[in-house]
C-alpha cells in the first residue's frame, strides 16, 4: 500500500515535468556523457559509456555513422529474430502465401468453416506485424549500432504506413528492414526505396493511380509530409503535376504479366511486388516546380524524386524534423540552416548532417531538456534494467506502447507519430507510466516469460549499478533524492528511479 501512497505524489510530479529543467553544458564528466548518449542511443549503456570515457566522443560517434556490415546482436536477441518468418521468407514469397490463404478462406462456401478460415488468416498476418515489432524491440534493445537504430525509428515515422490498412501486416517487417539498412546513407536512396515498397504504394493509394483516373494521396503526401513540406514552395497544380508522373506505379501480388501492346512491351518493369505498367501511365508532358517533366514512362519518376530530393526546402524541412527528433521540440533556427546547409553541401548524405548536429552548441545545451515518447520511455527503461540480460518475450514492451499511444506501425495518419513534448506529457500518460515502473521495477513483467512455459523465469532488476552512481546519481534533483531515499524496498527504489523526472528526459 505504501507504493500506492506515494505514487499520487509522483504522477503529479511527472505530470508538471515540462517545466523540469535539465542540467545545462558542463564538462564532459561521467553523467554528462551519459546525458549525450541517452541523447544518440535508446539509453544510455554501460558498454557504450564505458567506451565513451575510454575512446572520446568522436570515437564513438565516427563509428556509430559508419555502420558498415550489420552488427551482431547476442546470441539470444539474434537467435529470436532469426526464428521469426519475417526473417526467413523474402516478401514477395511471403505475400503471396499469405494471399494464397485469404483467397482459400474467401473462397469456402460453408459459413462457419469460411468465419474459422477468416479468423485464422486474420491471426496469421497480425503475427507478422507482431514479429516485426519484436524484431525493432531487439534491435533497439540490443544492436552496437543505437544511431542507428533510432534513424530507423525516426524514418519510419516520416515515411509513416499504417499496418491495418489492406495486406500492411505482412510487408512492415521487410519496409522497416530497408529503412534500417539505409538510415545513414542519402536521402535520396530512401525517398526511392519507398517510393518503390508496395507498402507505401498501397498504403497512400498509388496503386490505383492511372491516366484519366488520377489519384493525388501519394503525389501530396510525398510533397507536403516526406520532401518539400508545407510552405516549401509547391502548389495544388505541383500536386497534381506529379500524380500524373507516379501513375502507373502499383503493386502486382501475383505472378501474372499484364498484357501489352507490342510498343508498351519495353516499357513494363517488375521489382519484387512492385510493378510499372505502362499502359496505366499518362505519357503527356508534365511541369513540376517549374522543371517540365517530359513522358517517357519509369524515368520520370527517377528525375522528380532526384528533383525532390535536392529541393533546398527538402534540406530544411528534413533537417529541422531531424533537429526536432534530436534537440529540441523548437529547435533553433540557426541550427537547422546549418545542417540544410550541410545536406546541400553532401547531396544529402544524413550520416553528414547528424554529424553537423551533434558537434553544435546548440545539441550541447539541450541535453537532459528532451522529454522522452512513449518508445523511448519504454526501451530505455528496459535497457537499465536488463542491460546484460536478453529479454526473452518483447510482448509487454509492445503492450506497454498500445497503452501509451504509440505502437509500432499504428499511426494510422501519413504524418506519423508527433515528436513534441506536449503530445506525451499529459496526466494520464504520466499515470501509465508510473505503472509501467511499477512493472518493471518490481520484476521481469513477462518480459522472460517463454511461450510454453507456465511462470516467467525470474529476473529482478538491479537499477542501483555503475551507470546509475556513475551517469544518473550526479544529476538528480535533490527532490529525487529524498524521494529516493524514503523507498522502503529495492523494488520501491525502482520504481521511484524509472518515475522520475530526470528518467522522463533525455
């Protein structure tokens, strides 16, 4: 009863947490080197700590923007996720099963065998979508690379698909995938990959977007939410300019070839799911931010995303949503003209751009000021309290970010999940997280708990550790401390530690 008393008194505190300073630049000692790797990383580690203080910061930061091959995560996350489907099926196999199935449900005509074969492939693409979440959890857990991995993050938010919408379950896995392996390159190689998925084609209905039936989803979303954004320098006309460009481009599920004419024949192209039919395609001239786009077929859309791609409002707009992901909800003007100013500089390359980032004052100062969302929140939580222990079962840590409002792949709008403080920092959210410590503080909730087996195998956290009295301890408020220090049990001290204002931002 007594966690109970005293947790009213700690969401109240959390919920005002926006008006909690963090601390200001100091020298780089242990806690404000832990303050710039809970900035970088999905919290920070002893590991990475300890690197940090034995390398320098360059060090560290030169190889976390040169990722090179994929790292390996331990023996117990990489067994999981190599377990997975999503990791032993190429997509277009796996679509096409998971389409064999719906189509082999649709098509009984007993009532009840037809509700049970429904159900059944229902539940089959909802595990899909649930692997690729534990996939991302163990990654974001897990993976030596931690800037990775937040970029993965942060652009699947800004290319934002939503997993309900048709067949999305089963390609998320596979999207995600290319973002990862992409997240540190140009922008321009992301903006086609995605531009190429049948996830986002069929997601902002380009698969439907044909000559004489033009359909504007994808064109404007593209020009307002993934390049230009709003008040970039494009017009409603820009808008349906390049619609006409993208029409044709959709999603083939099967293996059937449309059929041609003789002079179209050439034309056609098939990647994976992805398909160009050119007899779909508006060939006319199109003008697009003054640039005439002469119809030729799929080179068109090549030349508009190169177009958009090197737009200078494509510079500042990604760059500032980059500054508001890592700085600041406002980030500060100056800085955003300064890292636009390296993307035209590099063609884009971001791992250049987050580089100019973090050696700024201004990413300096803002350390410890972040308000953590709800994944951050959850997986750092997570990574203190079982650091040196691969959890066995992500299921609660997904649970955990239905209950807080941001699920991975449930935004069902194309502009993703918000980044600022003031979506997250409600009352009830604080009261949900406090819960969440709670859980995690008080034992493993479920985190080890493996399919089959009836309890979970036990794993009380051990928060009082190196990093804590080395990172944390030196910057808690003296609030904190006398909170703290009224805990009557380890898992009291726990959940007071994960509660606290300073653990809600980074």
């Amino acid at each position: 009863m007594r966690i109970l008393a005293l947790s009213t008194a700690f969401v109240l505190a959390l919920a005002g947490c926006a008006t909690v300073p963090g601390p200001g630049p100091s020298t780089h000692g242990a806690a404000q080197d832990a303050l710039w790797l809970d900035r970088l990383t999905w919290g920070a580690g002893s590991a990475d700590l300890a690197a940090v203080r034995a390398q320098g910061r360059v060090a560290w930061l030169d190889a976390q923007l040169r990722p090179g091959a994929a790292a390996p995560l331990p023996d117990a996350a990489q067994s999981q996720i190599q377990a997975l489907a999503i990791s032993q099926q190429p997509l277009p196999a796996l679509v096409q099963r998971m389409e064999a199935q719906r189509k082999a449900a649709d098509a009984l005509t007993d009532d009840a065998a037809k509700a049970a074969a429904q159900k059944e492939y229902q539940q089959a693409m909802t595990q899909l979508a649930r692997e690729a979440s534990a996939r991302a959890l163990l990654d974001a857990l897990y993976s030596p690379r931690q800037v990775q991995e937040q970029l993965t993050w942060f652009w699947f938010n800004h290319f934002n698909v939503h997993q309900y919408k048709s067949n999305l379950r089963a390609m998320v896995g596979d999207y995600e995938q290319g973002l990862r392996e992409r997240s540190l390159g140009r922008f321009r190689d992301l903006l086609g990959y995605t531009a190429h998925h049948p996830a986002m084609l069929r997601y902002l209905d380009n698969e439907q977007n044909a000559a004489h039936r033009i359909n504007e989803n994808y064109a404007r979303e593209l020009l307002e939410l993934h390049t230009l954004g709003i008040g970039g320098g494009y017009s409603q006309r820009d808008v349906q300019e390049l619609a006409r460009v993208l029409t044709g481009l959709g999603v083939n599920l099967g293996d059937n070839r449309p059929k041609l004419k003789p002079q179209q024949e050439a034309l056609y192209r098939r990647d994976g799911l992805t398909e160009f039919n050119p007899a779909r395609h508006d060939f006319g001239d199109k003008t697009l931010l003054g640039t005439t786009i002469h119809g030729r077929g799929f080179a068109e859309i090549d030349e508009v995303l190169d177009l958009l791609a090197r737009h200078p409002s494509t510079a500042r707009f990604v760059s500032r949503k980059l500054a508001q992901y890592f700085v600041a909800d406002e980030p500060p003007p100056t800085l955003v003209e300064r890292m636009a100013q390296r993307w035209r500089e590099t063609d884009g390359r971001i791992a250049e751009v987050m580089r100019a980032m973090v050696a700024s004052p201004e990413f300096e100062a803002s350390l410890g000021r972040k308000f953590k969302d709800p994944m951050h929140y959850v997986v750092s939580a997570v990574r203190l309290a079982y650091a040196d222990r691969v959890v066995l079962n992500t299921a609660p840590m997904t649970g955990w970010l239905y209950r807080l409002g941001q699920a991975p792949y449930n935004r069902q709008t194309p502009d993703g999940y918000p980044l600022d403080e003031s979506a997250w920092a409600g009352p009830g959210q604080m009261t949900t997280r406090f819960e969440i410590a709670r859980a995690i503080g008080s034992g493993s909730a479920g985190l080890f708990k493996v399919e089959g087996e009836p309890k979970d195998r036990p794993a009380f956290p051990q928060l009082a550790n190196p990093l804590y009295y080395e990172g944390m301890a030196p910057r808690l408020a003296e609030a904190t401390r006398q909170a703290l220090a009224q805990a009557a049990s380890p898992q009291e001290w726990n959940t007071y530690l994960l509660a606290s204002p300073e653990f809600m931002h980074r």
